[in-house]
C-alpha cells in the first residue's frame, strides 16, 4: 500500500497536489474520472449539467453544504432566498444569477419543495452519491484504500457530514477558484466542463504524445457539440479559443483529423481533479473519525498505518 503524497492544513496547497499528480496511478484515475463524467451526464443530464460550468459547480457545493448542514441541525434551511445569499456570500454570482440557477433546478426537478424550504429530489441524491462515490474510488485507486466500501455502506447519512467539509474546502480554495487559462475557456460556458471531460476521457494510450500533448480520439467538432446539446458554433468557438493559446491542435486538417490537448491543458484539468480529490480525503478523514468507523484505509499523510483501528 504506497503512500501518494502528504496533506497538510486544511485547504489542499499546490504543493499537495502537484505530489498527487505525481502518483503513479494518477492518470488512470483521471481517465477513469473523466470517462464517468461523461457517463453521468447520458443517465441525467438536467443534473449533470449543473455542475457543467465553474460558476454552476460551486453554486451546487454552496447549497449542497447548506442543506446538509441543515439536515446535521434537524433544520433544512435551503431556500431560494438562501441560495442568493450564499452566492453573494462566497462570491459566485449574483443575486439574480443565484435566483436563476435555484428556479432551474426546482423546474428541472434537482430540487425539490419540503414545507417551507428546498431538498435535493431523489434522482439527484442518487447522482450525488454517484459523484462522491467515483471520486473515493479514484482515492482508492492511488493508495489500496477503502473509502467508497465505507460510503457506500451508508451513503444518505454518510452525505450529511461529507459535503458541508467538503463544500466549505472547495470554495476556500483559491486554485479551485481561480484554474488556469485553458481550464477557464471551457469551465465558464455552458456545459464546457463536459467538453472537456470528454476530450480527456478520449485520450488514446496507445499512441505516443503529439507536440508534447496527447492525441484524443474526437475528430468531429459538430459530434462532440451534439453529445452535450450545444450549438457547433458554441462548441467551435471554445475550440477555437483553447487553440489560440496552445492548448488544443489538429493532427491533420483542421476539423478533419483527430484532436491533440496539449501537456498545458492535461495539466490544468488533472490539477483541478487533484483538488477536488484533496477535499473529499479531508472530508472523509473527518467524517470517518466523527462517527467512529473502523475502515482499514491507507492514509495519505506519509504514514503506513491504518486511518482508523
């Protein structure tokens, strides 16, 4: 069971995740990670979809946190005026944003009524742990140990002490806040999240790198659009974009031949999956020792004894 790297403090520092990315299994937890996302959005993609935008995703952990920390209280508390307050509180969006995003949800059926305030509905919840669930496997993945055996062994309750920790380290984070150039082109537009996602997912491992960067197996810009119900000129654009700067090219002709990301661009996308990753061990440090679990889990904290015994 290999140790991966150390955390320190309470927020994922760069330096933590730049050892994470250094793993050995990182990339196939990023390819495993990636592939999903785009499996998530085919089975709901009203849900997926918002968390398919920087702005959206942190909206999303802003209230998951709230309505969780609430259901810790025995007092649900999300509500649409809520929802405004802690967009303008972390600074995500503004109010009439929040409002925007809360009334899309409760249309599309993300969120449902319960007396006087908002919960997620059960199709979502089901996503959720689908989401918490694929990112404690990837944790798995890199050191041997059993975090999504203890999730999922009661993941409902397991959620009401995950994802205020969770949620609340997300959006203190600045290198979750604030990514890189490439990252940033396709996380504050509709569904670009998920664009980039697939072009990760689609990373042929069988070829050598092109340019320093990594040959995908997406070829049609107009294909690529249509998988996530975008326009092809939105979809081309963001294209165009990430081009300008270096991070995207054509192995052939342009728009006819496979797309190559450049190291840049698979840099930026894996750090971003490393915090993410960061938070969720924090949470589940956390939340495991709370409620006394006895899991045998390899710790990331450069000792090889177990978490909990």
């Amino acid at each position: 069971m290999g140790n991966v790297f150390e955390l320190q403090g309470v927020a994922a520092a760069a330096g933590d995740a730049d050892r994470l990315i250094a793993g050995a299994r990182f990339a196939d937890a990023v390819a495993m990670m990636s592939a999903d996302f785009v499996a998530i959005h085919e089975v709901a993609p009203r849900a997926a979809a918002l968390f398919a935008t920087q702005q959206r995703w942190l909206l999303c952990h802003a209230a998951l946190a709230e309505h969780f920390r609430g259901v810790a209280d025995g007092q649900p508390r999300l509500t649409r005026r809520g929802m405004a307050q802690l967009a303008l509180q972390h600074g995500i969006a503004s109010r009439n944003t929040a409002h925007a995003f809360f009334d899309e949800a409760l249309k599309y059926g993300v969120i449902r009524p319960f007396d006087d305030v908002f919960a997620p509905s059960d199709g979502t919840l089901l996503i959720l742990i689908r989401w918490y669930s694929l990112h404690f496997r990837a944790l798995d993945m890199l050191d041997g140990g059993t975090r999504n055996a203890w999730f999922l062994a009661d993941p409902e309750n397991h959620l009401v002490g995950l994802a205020p920790i969770a949620g609340n380290t997300i959006l203190s984070n600045p290198d979750v806040r604030t990514p890189g150039p490439l990252y940033t082109i396709f996380t504050w537009a509709d569904a670009g999240g998920l664009l980039m996602d697939r072009l990760v997912a689609g990373i042929d491992r069988t070829v050598a790198r092109v340019d320093g960067g990594y040959l995908t197996d997406v070829s049609s810009i107009s294909d690529l659009a249509r998988s996530f119900g975008l326009s092809r000129a939105h979809a081309s654009r963001k294209i165009a974009e990430a081009e300008s700067i270096g991070g995207i090219g054509w192995s052939g002709r342009r728009g006819h031949s496979r797309i190559w990301i450049s190291q840049n661009f698979y840099t930026e996308y894996a750090r971003a999956q490393a915090c993410k990753l960061l938070a969720l061990d924090k949470a589940f440090t956390v939340t495991a020792a709370q409620t006394g679990a006895n899991w045998h889990v390899s710790k990331m904290d450069g000792d090889d004894r177990d978490a909990f015994s």
